[in-house]
C-alpha cells in the first residue's frame, strides 16, 4: 500500500465531516454565570440564556452540591421576577395552590393563597424532581408542560425550570447511588426543552476550583440580565419568522442517523422541541457576541453550532440515564450536517445515510474511485476503529488493508493504523507458545478450523495466519470460529478476491 503525507487537494471533492464545533463562547468571557458568583458553568451560558429567550422549560441534572439550585435562585433574583421554589420530594399539593374552600354552593373550590403559592410566580422552580412522588408528578406535569394547575392557566409564570440528581446507572452499586433519585418519567422528561448536564466539582479547571473556595463566602457582585435576556428574546422572536430550511432537514437526517444506529427514537414533540431550541441558542449565541464584539461578531454566529448544542442539551436520554454518550452524539451530529450540505447526486449522501460504518466502508470500497483517498481514509478508521471485540477488530483491518492496498493509495495515517493491528498477520513466524490450560481448547479449535480451510488459496492462507495470530490470548470476548466466520463475511462484503487479482 503506497502512503502519501502532505498533500492538500484530495481527487474528488472535500472530505464533507464537518469541523469540530467551535467553542461557544470565548475562553474567559462570562456574561452570566461568573457575574451570578458560579465557576465552570461558562460554557453553558448561551443554553440558559436560550432557555430565557425561549420561555421553555429547563431541567438541570447533575451531583448534590453541584450549585444547581443557587444557580436558578440567583438567575431569577438578577432578572427581577417573582420566584417560587419548591422541593418535590417534600411537596403537598396545598404548598403549590394554597388552602382550597368551597364556594358557597359548594359546587367548586377556589383557594386562598399563601405566601408560598404559584398563582403569582413568573418563575418556578422544582427541586429533586425525580424524587416526586408519581401522584404528585402527575400534577406538576401540566404546569410545565402548559403553564396550569388544575386546569387554571398561570397568567404570570414565564419560566419553568426543575433540578434532579443523577438516576443510577444499571451498574452502579448501592452505596453509590442517590438513594430515591429514579429516572424521570419519560412523558415528563419529553416536556422539558432544555435537559443540561450541571457540572461538578470533577468538571471544573483547577483555577475555578481555587476560585470557588476562595470566593465561597463572598457575596456575588450584582449583575443585569434583562438587558441581555430582551436581546435574546428579541432575536429569538425574530427566527421564528426566518430560518435557513437546511436547519430542518439536518434533524430529520439527525433522527434518521440515529434509528439506524438502533438509538431509541425521539418523539415528534422532541423534534420540534430541537429545531426550536436551536433558534434560540442562535438567538442567545448572537445576542452574548454582540455583548462581547459588537454587531460584527453577532453576524459571525454559525448555524452548525447552535443546532449541535441543540441536540447535545435537548436529549430526554439524560434525564433517565443521568449522563449522555456525547461522542456518538457528536457522531450522529456531524454526519447529519454534512449530509444535510451535499447534493441530492452527490455519492456521500448514500454513504453517510449507511448507519453501520463498516458497512459504508463497504458501500465506499464498491463506488470506487469517486470516492477520494483521503475521504475513503477517514472511512476505513471509523470502520475499522468502531469494531468490537479486539479480534474482530484486527479482522476487519487485515481485509480493509487486502481490499484496498493494491488499488489504492491512502494517506499515512489509515495505513499506519491498519499495519499496527495486522503486522503479525503479515509476517507470520515460527513461535512458541506458553499456554495457560483455559488456552489449550482455543488452540485445539484453530487447528480444527484450519483443517477445514484450503491453504492453497489467497483467503486459506490469511484466514490460517489470522487464526494463528491471534493465540494464545487474543481471543477474549470471542471464539476462533467466530473470528473466521466474521472475517470470511468481510471478504465477501469488500470484494477481496478483485482487489488481489488487480494489478
């Protein structure tokens, strides 16, 4: 396989993943959270400010001692409005609507407020949500799902916001899980437009750790929000009007990438919920720009951006699991940019259509070579890198490197990541093996299933130097046979018997 470095014009057109999502905010530059007397929660300022702009439900999750609920407290106290908060896993339904009387015929109730109830808030807060009991969660449902209770509309309350600690994982011990914090309901985790993953202590730089606890007993200075909150607004109300019609079809090649992965699928309310939230993070992007440069830097904003902080803040999954895959995330995210910008002939949305990557590896090996060396490069390590077990995996490098090395030339990287994996495959030699008795069976199978392979043929002979490689502990996870037959299903798929009979 010939290995080129340096060149910068690939033979078709450019590779189209597109590039790592800029920062969203500039390193240093708070507007909201250092003001409100928070550290490390910089980087999530244009998601609350989007929530602002929005006026659409928020729930943060995250550890106890995590500053979520200072955090809403300071919020609502910097933007002036009326605040109700309230812990739901302590929560009677009197505390929300007062002391409920009869009228005087006794045919309806009306209630008597108190200073604890909701009928004048502009914003509540609900604490350990995922701590509410089920009779009481179904109450809570239509206030932030529909800003009423008891099927009265709640003319003043604005923004909906709720906090809950991490659900435990499946395999988390018991005394490392919050005792009573469940998965959040489903249909209620769908209400909330904004679901944001609070950073803990282990999250933040050590300079925001030394600043927390040097600052922990100073007061916060005094900050104004609504200034910046009325920009976003404004803007956000604008882009309801005038959107690019690319951002809706990037969710919908968004969820199609997803349902191939074999994700669970989102409802169609999350869908709108997710083009919605990216308006208004390009309206909170916007508006914090111009705050830090001016109109210039506010026209700058991307759209890629905003629509990928969308999906990474807006995923229910968070609220049931208490943590997100944000790497397949972003892989899902940035296949549906890139295959939402191609066009509709272009060979790339076929291939990036394709969920399994080997299997788009595949499909790319067939087109040929309209697909260029560096686009295919990129191919064969999402292909070849994704494979589990280990020995599938070394596989799968052995009949990319057969399918292509003489017919292609790729760049240094791919060929250097294949020749890792397979050097022992190629340069097979004389060894002696120091085998634990667990072992022996393995070895007894390989030389069963080299019994049955013809040696004398191309595939015989790599099939027998992959099986021999791999002894004596490469087969962990897996069995000799499965690797034969997994490396066999490849040869077919890559069209290896061609590739080798080129010149």
């Amino acid at each position: 396989m010939t290995s080129r470095r340096g060149r910068t014009e690939p033979s078709a057109p450019a590779t189209p993943a597109a590039p790592e999502p800029a920062a969203p905010r500039p390193s240093g530059t708070s507007r909201l959270a250092r003001p409100l007397g928070l550290r490390g929660w910089d980087v999530l300022e244009p998601v609350l400010l989007a929530a602002l702009a929005a006026e659409d439900p928020l729930l943060l999750v995250g550890p106890h001692g995590s500053a979520k609920s200072f955090l809403l407290e300071r919020l609502a106290g910097a933007l002036g409005l009326v605040f109700r908060g309230y812990n739901a896993s302590l929560l009677h339904f009197d505390d929300l609507v007062g002391i409920p009387l009869p009228d005087a015929d006794n045919r309806s109730l009306r209630y008597i407020a108190t200073p604890t109830s909701i009928w004048d808030a502009e914003v509540v807060f609900l604490d350990e949500l995922n701590r509410t009991r089920p009779e009481l969660q179904n109450k809570v449902f239509p206030i932030v799902h529909e800003r009423r209770v008891q099927g009265v509309a709640l003319a003043r309350l604005r923004h909906r916001w709720a906090a809950m600690n991490p659900p435990p994982a499946d395999d988390e011990e018991d005394g490392e899980a919050y005792l009573g914090a469940e998965p959040l309901d489903p249909a209620l985790a769908d209400r909330f437009a904004f679901l944001v993953e609070a950073p803990g202590w282990g999250a933040l730089t050590a300079a925001e750790q030394r600043d927390v606890l040097l600052g922990s007993q100073r007061a916060a200075p005094p900050v104004d929000l609504r200034a910046l909150g009325a920009d976003a607004r404004r803007l956000f109300l604008a882009l309801r009007d005038a959107w690019p019609a690319r951002l809706a079809e990037h969710f919908v090649l968004l969820e199609q990438q997803r349902l191939a992965a074999g994700v669970a699928p989102f409802s169609t309310r999350r869908m709108v919920m997710l083009l919605r939230n990216a308006l208004s993070l390009q309206a909170a992007r916007a508006a914090l720009a111009h705050a830090d440069g001016g109109a210039v830097a506010a026209r700058a904003v991307d759209w890629e951006t905003s629509a990928w902080l969308a999906f990474l803040h807006g995923s229910p999954l968070l609220a049931a699991h208490g943590t997100l895959d944000r790497a397949a995330m972003r892989a899902f995210h940035r296949q549906a940019w890139s295959l939402g910008g191609l066009p509709a002939d272009d060979p790339w949305r076929e291939l990036l259509a394709i969920g399994d990557p080997l299997e788009r590896l595949a499909r790319a090996v067939r087109l040929g070579p309209v697909i260029g060396d560096e686009q295919l490069a990129q191919l064969v390590l999402d292909g070849v890198e994704g494979v589990q077990p280990e020995a599938h995996r070394t596989a799968a490098a052995l009949a990319t490197y057969l399918a292509l090395h003489r017919v292609r030339a790729l760049p240094a990287t791919a060929v250097e990541s294949l020749a890792r994996r397979i050097s022992r495959v190629l340069t097979p030699a004389h060894r002696t093996l120091a085998m634990a008795s667990a072992q022996v069976g393995l070895a007894r199978e390989v030389g069963s299933l080299e019994a049955e392979t013809a040696p004398e043929t191309p595939r015989g002979a790599y099939t027998r130097n992959l099986l021999e490689a791999l002894l004596p502990d490469g087969y962990d996870g897996t069995t000799p046979r499965a690797v034969r037959d997994f490396f066999a299903s490849l040869w077919e798929r890559l069209g290896i018997d061609g590739a080798l009979e080129a010149a």
